[in-house]
C-alpha cells in the first residue's frame, strides 16, 4: 500500500518517538489509511493523506 517514500515519510514523523512507540505509530498511521481505501472514501493514497493520518495519530496522543 505504502510505497518507499511514504514509508520514510511515516518515520520521520516518528522520529522523537522510541521504538516500540514508533513502531505503534507506524501501525496506526498504516491501519488509518486502510480504513480510508476500505470505507471507498478514498481510492488511492496521496502523500497528503499520508500527511494527514501522520498528524491525526500524533495529535491524537496529546
């Protein structure tokens, strides 16, 4: 789903994170990108979407 680059975009949003904590921010980013594509509100991911989950999940945790 996630190619080369978005990958290294989702870890170096995760990059002040440790690493179990960086590896549940990767899953979490990965998990809400599938549910965008499996509810059809989108049908392809776009680095902006990338974007968004990485900002949504970090947010989340404050």
């Amino acid at each position: 789903m996630l190619n080369k680059e978005d990958r290294a975009m989702v870890s170096e949003a995760a990059r002040g994170l440790n690493g179990a904590d960086a590896a549940n921010f990767e899953s979490a980013v990965i998990a809400r990108l599938q549910q965008l594509l499996d509810s059809g509100v989108v049908s392809g991911i776009t680095k902006n979407h990338v974007r968004a989950a990485c900002t949504a999940e970090l947010s989340r945790g404050k």
